[in-house]
DNA sequence: CACGCTATTGGATGTGCGACCAATAATCAA
DNA sequence: TTGATTATTGGTCGCACATCCAATAGCGTG
C-alpha cells in the first residue's frame, strides 16, 4: 500500500491491449488532437511503460492513422446509426441536421480539420481519412437514396447530394477553432437550406423537425 | 575563394532584416507548411546563423502568426485586387472565381487548412486568423456591394451573401490535402452556384465568364 | 580616427519526441 | 513442477526544437 503506482505488471491479451491502445488514443484524439497521440501520451493514460505501446505499434503514425478511423467510425454511428433503421429517412436526416448543428459537434470538426491537415505530412493517415470520407459519403448518400426511393426526397443523383451537404457541413466547421460565435442564421443553417433545396423539401421542413434533440441552436 | 559559405557578416537594417525573415517565413507557410517555420529553418533560408531569428523574434509562434498574415493578405490581394478597380464588379467576382477554382488555389487551401487547424494550441495565430478572415469577408462583401449599388447583383445582405461563398469555398478547400480529384463540376463549381444564386444571377452567367485565366478545370 | 551601439554570431541548455533493445515476469502447455 | 513463449518493463540513443547568453564585428557618431 506504499506506492499508488501499480507494482505488479498485468499482462492481457494482446487483442485486448490493443483495443485498449487504440481506444485511449482516439480519446485523446478526439480532446486533444492527433499530435497529441505520442507513445509517451497513450503510455501513461493506460499506466503502463511507453516500451508497450512501440511493442504494439512500431511505428507510431500507424496508430494515429488507425486511432482517427475508430473516432470518425464512431462519430459516423452516432450521426447515422447503421442497421436497421427505426425512423423514416426524414426523422433519421433531421437527427443527422440536428447533431451536426449543436456545439458538440465542434469536436467532430475540429478531428476533421485537424486529420486533413496533418494528411499533408502523413501518408499513412491521409489513406485513412480517404476512407472515412468515403464512409462518410456511402452513409449519407445511402439515406438519401432510401428517402428517394420511398418518395420524400427527389434528386437524380443521391451521391451528388450528399456530397455537397459534406462540403457545406465542412465549410462551416472549418471555424471550429477560432470565432463561429457571431453566425447568423441563415449562415448557420447553410446545410440543412442545402439539404432542403437539393432534395426538393419544403423550405422549413427538416428545419421544425430539429427540435427534438437537447443541444440545437435555433439563434 | 575557400569557402562557400559568407565568411564576412552583412549587417542590414532592422526593418529590412525583419521583413527579409518575414517573408521567408511566409514563403515557407505557403510551400511548406507554418509548422515548418522553424527558427532553424528560416535561419539558413536567409543563410544567417539561428540566433538571429530569435533577436527580431524572441517568440516563435509571433513570426508563425506574422508570416500567415503577410501571405494570406498577399494572396487576398491577388484573388481581389483591392484600390480603385479598372474592371467592374462582375468581371471582378469572375476573376475571383476563377482563381480560387484553379489548382494553383490548393496551396492557399491548405494555407487556411494548417492555419486554422493550429489555431487550436496557438492563441497569436488565432487571432491572425481572425484578423484574416475578417479582411476576406469585407473585401468580398465590398465587392459585391458595389455591384448591389451598380444594380448587377441583387442581395439584401452582402456580407451575409459574402460569407455564404466563402464558407463553399472552405467546404471545397478542405479536401485540398486529400482526394479532390473525382469531383463533379456540380460540385467542383458549387461556390461559383451559390453566388449565382444569391445574387440573383442567371445561371452560368459568372461561369461562362471565367475562362480567361490559364488554370481553371470546365471538367 | 576612436568609440559606442547593436546586429550578428557561436554555443549551451533543457525538453519531448520516435525508435530500439536487453532483461524481466506472467501465463500456458507439457 | 518445469520450461517455453512473449507481454511488459526500464533504459538508452539520436534528433529537432525553442530559448537564452556572452562574445564578436559592422557601422554611424563624436
């Protein structure tokens, strides 16, 4: 009872580790940023030597790389549950509109800025972000065709449209580090005016439907 | 004759000293990235020993701040030229337009990316960034307020319409780092919509007049 | 010409990083 | 119980960084 460092070594699986690591790097992803996944950092946030997070992943940008695709993952299923849906695609885009809106999503911006940028200097993650944005996409793109094909949306092109809602949804988060304070509305809602213009909804529509969830922001 | 290297010491002014390592930082943010501005890095780019970065700049992250807002106002200056205007305001927007669509954009892209992705742990940076973002929305705004009062664009709020392209622009510029070459012209010209549509223009009216400069993608 | 100011040099200090490795001990199979 | 496997430790190495400082040498002033 002398010391509150753990003196005897826990040894775990190795799948198990490893999920440990990555999960404790995504974390920190998601708070502090990429850069601040260093073997050091991860090592004392799961108490253990900095020997063991190199034993798992020699080379370190590996594990940013992979600690970014479990956060965006993540990040992705919350937005866009997966799997059978329960609500319409209506209810389920408005969910979409209303999370991406609320200041929480900050942090999702602030990954994904931080992700493309140091993609510029790591190969390895720019792969990765690669990926999610195509994950990103399909998710998308894939309740949008649903919504066309029952008949509530109308676009000839359901990945077009889901496109550019992403690239207005990026444009608006690219302040999430610095002002985004004195936003209008008309600016703050671009996205969902987007989405609404796009698939041909009454202007408002998905609007009044994003009330429901408890971090919305109607200014 | 020994020696390559400068054996003797030039001694500048330290106005001129100051604006020379600023403007090879600047150089450095736009090819290489502001976390490559260095006090190394500058030092032998101006083939002057590292101290004396550290004589004008005691604080590093001041010349990192300083080096975005010289080569983002640079560039502003390039996109909108800005003293009395020889062409009119629609030439002028097209000329905008123009450039940032160009691939030769993807470094001021990347520019605001790292910047605005740094301005996370860097407090001075922030507030250039602020500064900077500023400048880009008056100039645009200005711009197209001349042309409301000419009576060629037609918007209640200029400012407002002003950060509305802009934040397509950011969208856009996002993926600079990345992917960016399977892109629609639906979405590759969605800044270039948005502004036809919040002015008021006819369709294709700006587009059609973008073809001028040498780097532009009609895809 | 001599002197003072200071731009510039050369070097030191301390930190945090990724990578590497031999020694140790936990766990499981024989 | 014994032995092999390997997860885990503890430490080292070299590198790049910002910051600080005393010594040096250009350049203008007297």
């Amino acid at each position: 009872m002398a010391s509150s460092v753990q003196s005897k070594r826990v040894r775990k699986t190795p799948e198990e580790r490893r999920t440990e690591i990555v999960s404790a790097a995504a974390a920190i992803a998601l708070t502090e940023g990429l850069e601040c996944i260093t073997v050091r950092r991860v090592a004392d946030e799961l108490a253990v030597r900095p020997g063991l997070i190199g034993h798992y992943f020699p080379v370190t940008e590996d594990l940013v790389a992979e600690a970014f695709g479990v956060a965006a993952t993540a990040e992705l299923d919350e937005l866009i549950p997966a799997g059978r849906p329960t609500d319409g695609p209506v209810e389920r885009l408005a969910r979409f509109f209303s999370l991406t809106v609320g200041e929480s999503y900050d942090g999702v911006s602030r990954l994904w800025l931080n992700a493309r940028h140091l993609s510029r200097y790591r190969p390895t993650l720019a792969d990765r972000v690669a990926r999610q944005e195509a994950l990103w996409r399909n998710r998308l793109s894939g309740l949008i065709r649903e919504g066309t094909e029952a008949g509530v949306f109308h676009t000839d092109d359901p990945m077009e449209t889901a496109v550019q809602i992403l690239v207005v949804l990026d444009g608006l988060g690219a302040h999430a580090n610095t002002d985004r304070g004195d936003r209008s509305p008309t600016v703050a809602n671009m996205a969902v005016t987007t989405a609404e213009r796009e698939l041909d909804l009454q202007k408002g529509s998905l609007l009044t439907l994003m009330s429901a969830p408890g971090t919305h922001r109607a200014h």
